[in-house]
C-alpha cells in the first residue's frame, strides 16, 4: 500500500534549534504571520543553548511536526557523548560541556518522546514529492554543505529514495540548489538555535511554496538573542557560545566546516 | 612464523554501501621526500607503484561523478609532482569537491596562484592538505627530511595568504597528548587567522608496518557498524586498479578491479594490520 502523505502549498521548515527557545519562539511567530500551512522542524532540539526544557512545549503548541536529530537520537538513547565526531580538543570539551548540560535539563518525558521521533518524514507540496531528513536520507549525521554537495550526489539521493525536493539541516549554513531546470531541488534550511557565521545574530529558516513551481524563500529572524546570550553565561555554559549568538560568528566546533565555507567566517 | 590460528581464520569484510570517496593515487608512490614512516614507501626512486595516466585519472573521475560521488582526493607520493595535476584539479572540481594531500616542499607561488584561480572558478571547496610531522622543525626534519619544516610552513604561508586556508595534517607519531593544540599554537603564531589541523595515527604499513600478526576478526567486530568503515564507502584508483581504500592502494589483497570503478562496488577484505588500526582509532582519511 502506498504510504499516505499530506499535501500543502505552503510550509515552513526548520532546523537546528540548540536549546535557543527564544529563537524558536520567534521563528514560529513568524511562520505563523506569513501564512504557513505547517511548520516542520528537522531536529537537534538540544546542544549549545540554554533552555532545553523550554524547546518542546513550543514545537507542541504550534503542532510542529519533527524528524529526529543526531543530537536528539544520543539524548534518547542515553548515548555518553554527543557523537559529534569532533577531533579537536577543544572542541571535544565544548561538545561534552553542552552535551552534559542538556541531558541534565531534557525532562525524562521528553527524552521518551525524542526516541518516538522518525528519521525522515514526507509531504507532498502541490505536485512535489518532498523528503525531510537530518543530514542525508542516508546518514542522520552526514553534513550537507553547500561546497562539499555535488549536483551528482543529490541527483543519486533524490533518485535513491524517490523524492522532487530534498530537506536536509545539520550543518547549521543555509543553501538551495534547484537542479535540472527547476524539476528537482535540494535546500539546507540552516539553524535556528544559532547564527549562520555571517557576522550578524539574525537566525534563518525556509518557506516553501507550490506556485505550482517550487518556490524556496530564506527568511532572517531576529530575536532577543542578548537575554539568551546571558542566560548562557548564567548557566556556566562557555562564554564562547554567548560570544556566537551576539556576534553571529562562529567561535567553536569549526574543524568540520570546508575551505569555502570556513572562509566567509572570522575564525 | 605467524600462528596457524591467525592465520586460518576467516577474513571479516566489510560491506559496500556507495561510492562516496574517491582517491586518485596521482603520483603513485613517486616522491621527493623518503619520511620514515611512510604508509606506502614512497620515494625518489624508481616507484613500486607507478604514477597514473591523466587519460585513467579522468574516467575515474568521470565514472564516479556518474556513481555519485561526494569527494575526490589527490595523493602519491607527492601529487604536484604529477605534470597534469592542474588540469586534472579542474576537471574534478568541477563535478566535486576536492583535496590534494602534498608534503609543501615543491609547491612554487605560481602553483599556488594557480589553485587559487582554481578554487575561486569552482562552487566546490578546494583544499590543501600540508603533512607535518612536529610543530618544531628538528622533530620533523627526523622524520621527514633535512629542511622540509622550513618549505613546508613557507607552503603554508603561501596557501594563506592566497585565501586557501591549508589543512595542516600529523601524524601521532611524536606520541605527544597535545599534539593539536601545540599545532594549532604554530600556525596562529605564524599569523594564520583560521588555523586548521588534521592528526592521523601511523598506519603498520609500508615504512612503518612492524611485524606483529594481528588481524581483525569477525569477532572483534561484533555490535560494530561495518558501514562506518572507510572502506565501506571509499574506493582508491591506481595505477593497475581499484582499491579498497588509499592506505592500502596497491596491494594485491585489497585489489577490487583492473580499473573499473562499477565493478570494485563489492565488500572489502579487512585483512591487514592497518585495518586493525582503521577500526580502533575510527581514524578517516578524509578531511572530517
Ligand atoms: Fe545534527
């Protein structure tokens, strides 16, 4: 039996929400304004931010439907660390600090509900078969960069698991890349949780419209990003991540990103 | 004499997934340089494993963009050694990101000015991978060769300054538990603004292959995630053929192909001493 799929015209996705509720909030706010049918979220709910508790009672209010993060499958499993496959040192410190920290405030039904969540989820959008995952349909934890993604692998992938549109997020950089004249399209909807390393504290997600063409729109955010900023530093988390959310570069966790994206950075 | 229980037990393999990785061994195993623990004895001399044709190079680029590949890298020996490796920098980036993997001693400023046009031209990442082997220059000269620290670090300066930002990869072989950060203290003093550095363990192979009979067995794998293996999802071409992964580029037991990389898409041997290594440090050749 075919598998049912709802279909829309008109959807917000987003990913990446790093225990940053306040962007969240703010986020959904907007969707909300600009008429979006459904919110979708591509998950890591958790990681760098201060208000794990406070992602979930958001994501249920606005019915946000969710597909499973890395970081949320190490929450739910109980994993010991993030798996975030960090070599550097210190890297490796920050990851385990955040990672720590957000097990001890993800309440126990949460982490219940995070083991609950897919792996990929599809909708249809107008004549468009869409496939959300995390970070490749076939890896939850393969990073989708813009610079390192050839119009052959996404080919491949859009074709291995018979999808027009593929989501992806992971990576926390944006992107879009229509193929073949338009019929195909893959889209990296960024982060939420933090800024996209472009020297501003603006947040990005994606509205995606049937008209009847896909339509892809990156729309900027901007939040009290300074009252979560300090409650970072309130909760002994690394003042580095504070440094992040009002600077908008990236301060940590930069050895997986390539060359060109590396390069628009200040670190 | 290896026991006769190591040496009758079955080989564990490794499944094939997808052809993500694809390694050019360019140079074959022609280098200038003669480091001791060079995984695949690489030297000035005559080379055991020869250099690849630019006409072999480019079908397997072609054929894996037809496959789907993600990444392409160059290595040797020392890659800029190959007459056609500009061209061939160009043809792979343009249908995937690409790395060259060079020891920085013959990298000229009109190479590097050329890369840089390169990695510009490309929506691609181009990157460049500079082997040191200590963030001192007498340690790594011990390994490496008299006056390779010095013309390496000018490589990398010169990468730099070209907006390239160069990957600076070591091995562990000075053994120090703070070998990251003591790199990374070097190229920040040396004014590098986003310093960027890889260690890899030494593989038992080639130079530094000891002579201890260990292999992997099904049993060490049990409740591992054969996929996670490089080999799972890399191939490297050769001259002579298609190989289950770049540290173990020609060598007759991880021969998958006379050179078709369709046909090499099948589980991998893991028989060798450095498949071993691969599976305990969960080490990747590949950038991250
Ligand atoms: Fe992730």
């Amino acid at each position: 039996m075919p598998e049912r799929v709802s279909e829309y015209r008109r959807i917000a996705v987003l990913g990446g929400v790093y225990a940053n509720a306040e962007a969240l909030a703010a986020v959904l706010a907007d969707a909300r304004r600009r008429n979006a049918e459904a919110v979708f979220c591509l998950g890591d709910l958790g990681g760098f931010g201060p208000d794990p508790a406070g992602v979930l009672p958001l994501l249920r209010a606005h019915d946000v439907r969710v597909v499973r993060g890395n970081y949320d499958d190490a929450i739910a499993t109980g994993a010991t660390d993030c798996n975030c496959g960090y070599t550097d040192p210190r890297d490796n410190h920050y990851a385990r600090l955040s990672y720590a920290y957000t097990v001890a405030h993800t309440p126990a039904a949460d982490r219940a509900w995070l083991a609950t969540l897919p792996a990929q989820r599809r909708v249809q959008l107008g004549s468009h078969r869409i496939l959300m995952c995390h970070g490749s349909p076939r890896r939850i934890n393969e990073f989708l960069w813009e610079s390192t993604t050839p119009d052959g692998l996404l080919r491949r992938l859009l074709a291995d698991y018979s999808a027009d549109v593929l989501l992806c997020t992971h990576t926390g950089l944006k992107w879009h890349r229509a193929l073949d004249d338009g019929i195909a399209h893959a889209v990296n909807v960024g982060a939420v949780g933090r800024p996209e390393n472009d020297g501003t504290p603006r947040v990005w997600y994606a509205l995606l419209g049937a008209e009847p063409d896909v339509r892809v729109q990156f729309v900027p955010v901007t939040y009290d990003h300074e009252s979560v900023a300090r409650a970072i530093e309130a909760e002994g988390l690394p003042r580095e991540f504070a440094e992040t959310l009002r600077s908008g570069w990236w301060t940590t966790c930069l050895e997986n990103l390539p060359a060109k994206e590396r390069a628009r950075g200040r670190f | 004499m290896r026991a006769m229980s190591v040496v009758d037990a079955p080989t564990p393999r490794a499944p094939f997934v997808a052809l993500s990785t694809l390694w050019l061994v360019l140079t074959g195993t022609l280098c200038n340089l003669r480091c001791t623990h060079c995984l695949n004895t690489s030297g000035p001399d005559a080379p055991w494993l020869p250099p690849l044709d630019g006409a072999v190079a480019r079908r397997a680029i072609a054929e894996a963009a037809a496959l789907g590949v993600r990444e392409i890298y160059f290595t040797g020996g020392e890659p800029f050694l190959h007459r056609e490796i500009l061209p061939l920098l160009e043809t792979s980036l343009a249908i995937a990101a690409t790395t060259v993997l060079t020891n920085g001693t013959v990298l000229t400023d009109a190479t590097a000015d050329a890369l840089a046009a390169l990695a510009r031209a490309s929506r691609y990442s181009l990157e460049i991978r500079v082997s040191l082997d200590a963030p001192d220059a007498e340690t790594n000269d011990r390994v490496r060769g008299a006056g390779t620290w010095r013309r390496a670090v000018r490589a990398i300066r010169a990468l730099d300054a070209r907006g390239l930002l160069p990957i600076v990869t070591a091995t562990e072989i000075d053994g120090a538990p703070d070998a990251y950060d003591r790199f990374r203290a070097l190229l920040s003093g040396l004014g590098i603004a986003r310093p960027r550095v890889k260690i890899l363990p030494v593989f038992p192979v080639g130079r530094a292959a000891g002579d201890s009979a260990a292999r992997l067995s099904d049993a060490d794998l049990e409740g591992f995630d054969r996929t996670a293996l490089q080999c799972a999802d890399t191939r490297a071409v050769a001259a002579g053929g298609v190989y289950a992964c770049p540290i173990l580029a020609g060598l007759p037991g991880a021969r998958l192909s006379d050179g078709d990389l369709t046909a090499a898409r099948r589980p991998a041997a893991l028989y060798h001493a450095a498949c071993l290594t691969c599976h305990r440090t969960g080490a990747t050749c590949r950038n991250a």
